[in-house]
C-alpha cells in the first residue's frame, strides 16, 4: 500500500492554525507516522509493539 492510500490523520491535540505537527495512519502490520507539512517525504514506520512501547513511555513524561 502506498502511503497516498493511507487514512493519515492528526492528533486532536493539533492546531488549525498551520502548526507544525506529524500525521499518523495505522495498518496492519504498522503505525505509519509523516511530517504534514511535507507529505512528499516518506513516512517513518513503527511495528505495533514499538509503538505501544513509545505511547507508554510518552505517557509518562
């Protein structure tokens, strides 16, 4: 799948007024994560395991 066909969204924490923020999509096999202000680039993918691991620890602060 390319990462044109991915439901990429941001988190609700976002601002609307243009800030600089990351674009996420989920797919089986991983969380997907991409700059939004340069969707050309490619995106940085992330297993399911390590991704749980890095909301946990963000968690904590």
């Amino acid at each position: 799948m390319s990462t044109m066909e991915l439901a990429w969204f941001k988190s609700s924490y976002s601002g609307t007024q243009g800030d600089d923020s990351i674009e996420v999509a989920v797919t089986e096999q991983a969380i997907c994560i991409r700059d939004s202000k340069d969707v050309a680039r490619p995106c940085f993918a992330v297993g399911r395991e390590g991704w749980t691991s890095f909301v946990r620890y963000a968690a904590h602060g």
